[in-house]
C-alpha cells in the first residue's frame, strides 16, 4: 500500500558516478546522476556521442560495476548484489536490447535455441508445448511470424526482424523495465520508425516500462514521455519531452535540437494526438 500520492518508483538512480581511468585520464562518463522512472512509462536518453549515455544504461543492467551511487529497484538497493547468481532475479526484470543485433546474437543458433536460451532464465517449470507457446507468442507480440523465423539464423532475417526478435527475446521472461540502448540506429529510417512503433505498441498493450537510449532526439520525442539531456557525463534537464523540447532550458538541449532539422517530421505524434 502507498500512503502518498507519488507514483511508484520502478528504478532509482542516486548519485550515480562511474569513472573510467586516473590522473590525467580520468573520464568522469557517468557524473552524480540522480532520477526516479515509474511504471508504465518511457523515457528517453538523450545526448551526444561520448555523453555517457551507454555507460548509464550498462551501469542500470548492472553489467559494469559504479564508481559510487547506488541503483534502486522497486526501493531495493541493488548496487550491492555481486555475480550472476545474485544479480538473477534482477536480470530478468530490467532485460537489455543493443544497438547491433547482429554482435548479439550467437551466429550458429537458430531463433528458436537464442529464445529458449533465455527462456531458462525464468524459474518457471514449463512443458516443451508451454516453452513453444511462449517463444510464439514472443514473437507475434513483435510482429514476426513464428514458423517463419524459428528456425532461421541471424544472417537469414534482415536487420530489422533481427532486432524485433531481440525485442522479443527481451520480453520473453516478462521484464519490468526494458532499456534499449540505440536499438534502432543501425536501422534504416523506415525501419526505425517500426520499430519505435513495436516500442510504443508494447507500452500500450503490456504497460512496459522503457529507458530509450538515443543521440536522436527526434526519435525521443516520437516514442517518450519524458526525456533526461545528457552531457559530459550529466543530466543537465530533464521533463516531459514536450516541454523540454519545445522550450529547452539548457545551452546544451538547444544546440542538440539546432542539429536536427528534422524534428518536425516527426510531428506526427501531435498530429495523432
Ligand atoms: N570501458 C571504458 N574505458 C574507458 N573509457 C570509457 C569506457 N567506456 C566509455 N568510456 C568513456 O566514457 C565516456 C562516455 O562513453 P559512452 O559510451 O557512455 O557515451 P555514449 O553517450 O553512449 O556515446 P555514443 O553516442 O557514441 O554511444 C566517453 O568519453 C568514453 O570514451
Ligand atoms: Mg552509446
């Protein structure tokens, strides 16, 4: 039970810091980063290459250790767990999808072996019939047909239905929150726009959580509802994307939007509206 009116947090940064080197090297990439994400919605990452934006996103998926800070799952602190064996449970509700799927999926399996691979993170006891249940399901929530690409290696689906099928591996353990790091970047502009779609429909229909990484902000205003500006290593403003976007506060957020001309051919989410 809640006793207040603020929304649930979901994930909690606090004064989050990775540094990477010494002395003269020192890259303070993640600097004293602190927000709150709730359930249901999608926030964007955005900012320049070198930002610290991947650094953030693999330090949320606990696949790199902080400098200091701690991160927060549904009020657990969980800077604290070590090692797979610990970090279990956590993996399967924060699920991660990169920006190449190709690098991420092992080129000798099938759809099928990469999907049941990750289905044996779940500790459910499924029959063979429930697993295959699952991994169609999986896939059809992300617009492939299951008898299409089951069997299929990477090198025989395009780079588009390659990354819809890491989207559905991701969900495949049913994750609270997804974080995609430019999972879109390596696509081409139409594809791009499905798959943000597929990103949006999976909100809308399985109240997924988001963290959407991206050097486009473009591609942030189309998908989120709020949006952190990234830069050296900072958040230096955050809200809800139309308001940051329509009168940006920092230097910095305006000369992001002064790179993208096209911003307004993304319009159609007001349009939609
Ligand atoms: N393993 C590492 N060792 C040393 N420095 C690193 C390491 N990983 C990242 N950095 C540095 O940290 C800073 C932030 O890098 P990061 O990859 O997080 O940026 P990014 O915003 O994701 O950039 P891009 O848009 O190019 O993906 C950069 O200066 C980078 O060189
Ligand atoms: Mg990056």
């Amino acid at each position: 039970m809640t006793l207040s009116n603020e929304p649930l947090t979901l994930l909690e940064a606090r004064h989050l810091t990775r540094i990477f080197g010494g002395g003269e090297n020192e890259v303070r990439a993640v600097d004293d980063v602190s927000f709150a994400i709730h359930p249901g919605e999608i926030v964007a990452i955005v900012g320049e290459s070198g930002s610290g934006k991947s650094t953030l996103a693999r330090l949320l998926l606990r696949l790199l250790e902080p400098t200091s800070g701690q991160i927060l799952f549904r009020g657990e602190d969980i800077t604290a767990l070590h090692g797979p064996r610990h970090l279990k449970t956590y993996w399967r509700e924060v699920q991660g999808i990169f920006q190449d799927p190709f690098a991420s999926f092992n080129q000798f399996y099938s759809v099928g072996r990469v999907l049941k691979k990750t289905l044996d993170l779940s500790d459910e006891k499924l029959s063979r019939a429930e697993q295959q249940q699952r991994l169609e399901l999986a896939l059809r929530n992300v617009g492939l047909d299951p008898t299409d690409v089951l069997k299929k290696g990477s090198h025989q689906l395009s780079g588009g239905q390659l990354q819809r099928v890491m989207i559905a591996r991701a969900l495949l353990v049913d994750p609270e929150i997804v974080i995609a790091d430019e999972s879109t970047s390596m696509l081409d502009a139409s594809l791009r726009v499905t798959i943000l779609n597929v990103l949006s429909e999976l909100r809308a229909r399985l109240q997924m959580t988001i963290l959407f990484v991206t050097h486009d902000i473009g591609q942030a205003y189309y998908l989120s509802d709020r949006v952190f500006v990234m830069y050296h290593g900072q958040i230096v403003e955050q809200g809800p994307v139309e308001e940051v976007l329509h009168d940006p506060q920092h230097a910095y957020t305006r000369r992001l939007m002064a790179d993208v001309p096209r911003l307004g051919g993304w319009g159609a989410k007001v349009a939609a509206d």
